[in-house]
C-alpha cells in the first residue's frame, strides 16, 4: 500500500495517484481538508481512522504501507478544543492539545515506512540559507536584500538598475470557490516604497536569456527552458500565465557543471525531490534563485513529455 499527505487541490498528486493504479497499487490519500478522528498506538502497530470530506471513513496500518509520499500538507487531526468565552482556559488547553498533537505529527512524519519521498520538516527550504549553501557550491546567486530600513531600501532600490520583491518562504495561495488567488514575484521602484514597511526581501532584476525550471527526483534532474522574457506579462513571473500566447517551454540538458552543483546542493539540503529555479542571463551565465521541496512540476512534465508523475509512481511502487 502507498499512502500520500497531500492536499485537496493538488493535481500532481491526482496524476501520481492514476499511474499507481496503472501498476496495480492500493492507494491511501490523506488530505489536509480530511480529519483523523481515531488513533491507536502501541509497540507493535499504529492504526489511524479518518474521516474524507466526502464523508466516509477509512482505517490504515501503518505497517502495512509499502511507501509514503509527502506531498503537502499535514496529518490532519481533529479540533478537540474548540474557543470559548474564558481565552485564558482556552488558550492554556489550546497550547496543551496542540502540543500534544504537535507530538503525534512528528511520530508519524517519521514513521519508519520502507520507503519514503518528501520530507514534512524539509517542506520550506529557507531561501537566505538555501543561497549561502548554493554559493558554496559554486553558484552564481542575485544581489539581495532583507530589510525593514526604508532608507535602505531606498538606497538599493536606487543603486541597482531594476529590483524585485518575493516572499522569503513558500507563498501562500487563496483557494475561492471560482478562484485561485497567488502570490508573484513583482517589480518595484522607488515610487511603490511607503514609510512604513514589514520584512522585505528585495533581488536585483535580471535580464534572462530564458529560464530554467528543474525538478529533482534522486538521482535525476529534469530541466525545462522557458522563454518567458518576451512577453510583459510573463517577464518577471513566468507563473503569470498568458494563456493567449504561452511561454515556449522545451526540454534542456544541464551542462555537466551545472549538474555537479546541483548534486552537490540537494546533497547539502538532503532533498530527495524539489524543484529548482535558475536563470541564464544574457552572457550565458547560470544563476541560482531557489528551491522548492513542495514545488509544482506538472508543466514541464507534460510540455517537455517527461512523464515525471510516472517516474515518482515508480519511485514509490517499485
């Protein structure tokens, strides 16, 4: 038996889920939007009971799983405590079930399967941490900056010729009933700074070549090219889809150096599956940006026929 974390919403893991079947697999999927209700413990086995959002109930032992997958999301337990009008009594048993939870996550996540993918604790690879080590390695990597100075700010803005902001960590998504709400990387200048500013991680803007997005499924890497920089919408964010004119997106093969780098860098991260963004400037230099342990790669599997949701139904089944 597979058993996948994951969420609603991910399609990847509906694709993965089909080839499993393919190959004859039985498949377990616990979404976070489920709820587990009933767990039992003991020495010898570990048997969890949840409830789907459609309703029914399944029961698993975790000795009888061949394979997880972390794919997203968490063991999703049931609220025990619920708010009332005493906070204090509410926060003090809040913290306590929390932790206790908390606890019991941290069990399962590493729950000794025979085989696993994805890694719970390695799901937000933190990106300043994550550019120290790919300098390490050999990477070029942006100028940068993370401040809440707005004189600074001001004074790096001003001294580089175009700059970008991200999110420092994974960003969110909105999930609305007709709607899917994320967050982009976006440009700013001068006129966008306010006086008052949160933490701000700023990048100067490079000029592409094209772009490169890598997905890593130890011990391959599979690269798409993506020429997003001829279209304003796409030219700072490629994942601003123009469904009009879309990105021309092609396989690539890595130079033999670059290949070193990122063995070298996933080796450091122990990352068995992520995926990687890297732009090649206009002097054909490959310049590191970032991981994603939880990254999507549904795109480049089907525009570049990689067939990547294949590759982790086997890397799970065989």
């Amino acid at each position: 038996m597979v058993l996948i974390i994951s969420i609603e919403q991910d399609e990847a893991t509906n694709d993965v889920i089909k080839w499993l079947h393919k190959k004859g697999e039985t498949v377990r999927r616990i979404n976070v939007e489920d709820e587990i209700d009933e767990l039992s413990i003991t020495i010898n086995r570990t048997i969890l009971r949840y409830k789907t959002v459609i309703g029914a109930y399944v029961e698993i032992n975790l000795d009888k799983v061949s394979a997880f997958w972390y794919r997203r999301g968490n063991w999703p337990f049931r609220e025990l405590v619920k708010h009332n009008d005493d906070w204090k009594v509410y926060d003090n048993t809040g913290r306590f079930i929390k932790s206790e939870n908390d606890t019991l996550r941290k069990y399962l996540h590493s729950y000794p399967f025979p085989k696993k993918l994805g890694d719970y604790y390695k799901k937000d690879a933190h990106k300043l941490l994550t550019l120290k080590i790919a300098k390490e390695v050999g990477f070029a990597i942006p100028e940068f900056l993370v401040t809440n100075n707005v004189n600074e700010l001001n004074s790096f803005v001003e001294s580089q010729k175009q700059v970008i902001t991200k999110v420092l960590a994974i960003p969110i998504s909105l999930y609305m009933p007709k709607q899917w709400l994320p967050m982009y990387t976006t440009e700013v200048n001068s006129k966008d700074v306010v006086k008052n500013i949160g933490i701000s991680y700023l990048q100067n803007k490079i000029n592409k070549k094209y772009e490169l997005r890598i997905f890593h499924l130890n011990p391959d890497f599979y690269t798409a090219a993506i020429f997003s920089q001829s279209n304003n919408r796409t030219i700072t964010d490629y994942r601003k889809y123009d469904y009009d004119r879309p990105n021309r997106m092609v396989p690539f093969n890595l130079p033999k150096s670059v290949v070193e780098k990122l063995k070298e860098l996933v080796k450091k991260l122990e990352l068995e599956t992520c995926s990687i963004d890297i732009i090649v400037d206009d002097n054909d230099n490959y310049i590191f940006l970032e991981v994603n342990p939880i990254g999507q790669f549904g795109d480049i599997s089907y525009n570049c026929n990689y067939y990547l949701e294949n590759k982790i139904a086997n890397y799970l089944s065989l």
